[in-house]
C-alpha cells in the first residue's frame, strides 16, 4: 500500500471506530476571526459556508477546495502541531473528540474549541448546521444542509425502484494484494452511504464500522458487486492492475461478472458538504 493511500487509510479507519454523536452543542460565542480545522470534513463546511478566508491552518489530509493547498499545516489526527496551531492565533480550533491531549491544552490556552465526533450519515448535515451557528452562518447552513438532505432523498426513492445488488464496500488494502483488506460493517457513515445508493452491504448483519475481511470471508458473502473507496485519484495503468489483482477470487459473483470497481475519488469518504455528490456517485457505480 503507498503511503499516501496507508496514511489516509489510517485516518478512515480511525474515523470510522469512532462512534461518537456529531458534534458538540456549539456556544453562542462570537463569530470566530482566525480558525484552524484539523478535520477535511468540517474544512469543507467552513468553505461551503463562505467562511474559507478566515481559515488560516488545515490537517495535513485537506485537498478541497483546492484553496487550501495554500494553507499553513499544522497536522492531523494522529501527529497534530499544536505550538503552531498555537502560534496561528486561532479563536476556534476544530478537533477530533479522539484528541483529548490536543483539547487540554487548547483549554489550558483558553482557546475556544468546535469538537467533532462523526458517526452516522444523519449526522452530516446535523454538524453542518452546528457549524452554521458557531460561524455566524445558521441561515447558510440550514439551506446547505436542506439541500443535501433532498439530494439524498432522491436517490433513496431511485434507488427503492431497483433490484439492490448484494455489495461489499472496501476502504483499505494492501497495494496489488488482497491481504490486510478492511470492509465497511453495518453501521456508520460508509454503510449509510451505499445503502442510500441502493446496495445491501454484505456485513450489514456486522454491527460494527469496520470489518477486517479475509478473502475467505469475502468469498462466503458471495458480493454481487465490490466497490473500492480510494480518496486519492489514481493513474488508469494502476487501476487496471489494481482490478486484475481481484481475478484471484473467480468464485465471487462480482468478479466473475466484471463487477468490481474502483471509485477513486474523495467524495464517497469524507463527511462533509459534498455527501450527496459522493452518493449520487456511488449510485451509478451500482447501477453500470
């Protein structure tokens, strides 16, 4: 696995074991000034909600908009930069509820803090309009969060009108090997997704977030299609090899039918504003 595909993997599934509510109650504190946000999901909510000139640090793992490329780094998840979150005179910092050392020093600095705790599909737009309302921005958000909500709520009715193919939805594994492979279970935000998009994930009945899957396993669910979640784009000559390392399972439905396909692209796993996009996506990746 590359590295920069391990390091995302890493952050996903870290995200995806975490089970807390969305977001902290935010305080009626003032509009922040000068904000660092140490979560892409929430980064792209505070460009949606027109507050991106007021961001001034970003994780290491922010690409979108592209207008953060230009942003100082200060870190992520698991290797946050806390002096230079420090030295960036922040009034509001967004952290992983996870980064419990991070939030007490925040506190000992009194630096006011926005916590985030992702754990569902609903809890999307519920963090949008929390948000919205740290921001000075409630009347954006809510009309944001209401048109993701329609957007999603279309593809359900679509996709109610379909045969539901049985899906197994892969978000990490060894590079050119099916070894280390991680699935999505049958809760939280990834499984949410596929079946908004009209899939029956096959670790539906596994009431966790991630389920280590080995190709034994893979093979007694009998997938009718797999989707491979990629947030970085890859190059058609590695994707074509990446297809053809599934070749080894012939007995599974989906690979015998061509069925397997690789959705390199960041939308389908990251909670933010573009959710609805990201299932639209994998929608016609089900249907093709």
């Amino acid at each position: 696995m590359g590295f920069k595909h391990l390091a995302t993997s890493v952050l996903l599934i870290a995200a995806l074991y975490s089970t807390a509510p969305a977001a902290r109650r935010p305080s009626q504190a003032p509009p922040p000034a000068r904000i660092v946000s140490l979560v892409p999901a929430v980064t792209e909510m505070l460009f949606a909600l027109g507050a991106g000139p007021k961001v001034v640090g970003v994780s290491s793992f922010d690409h979108f908009p592209p207008e953060v490329e230009r942003i100082q780094r200060v870190g992520a998840l698991l290797d946050p930069d806390v002096e230079r979150i420090l030295s960036l005179r922040a009034d509001l910092v967004v952290v992983y509820r996870s980064q419990s050392d991070v939030l007490a020093q925040l506190g000992r600095a009194n630096i006011p803090v926005f916590v985030y705790g992702h754990a569902g599909l609903a809890d999307v737009t519920v963090t949008l309009r929390q948000v919205g309302q740290r921001i000075g921005a409630a009347a954006e958000a809510d009309r944001l969060a209401a048109d993701i909500e329609g957007r999603i709520e279309a593809v359900r009715a679509a996709s109610a009108k379909s045969q539901r193919p049985r899906t197994l939805v892969v978000f990490a594994r060894d590079s050119f090997a099916l070894r280390g492979i991680y699935a999505s279970g049958g809760i939280g935000f990834v499984h949410d997704m596929v079946t908004a998009a009209g899939g029956d994930n096959v670790f539906a009945d596994t009431k966790r977030e991630a389920v280590q899957a080995t190709t034994e396993l893979i093979i007694a669910r009998a997938p009718e299609v797999i989707l491979e979640l990629r947030a970085e784009p890859m190059d058609s000559a590695t994707k074509t090899k990446e297809l053809r390392t599934w070749s080894a399972l012939k007995s599974v439905p989906a690979v015998r039918l061509s069925q397997v396909r690789i959705i390199d692209d960041a939308r389908p796993v990251i909670p933010g504003p573009r959710v609805a996009e990201g299932i639209e996506l994998l929608a016609r990746a089900l249907k093709r």
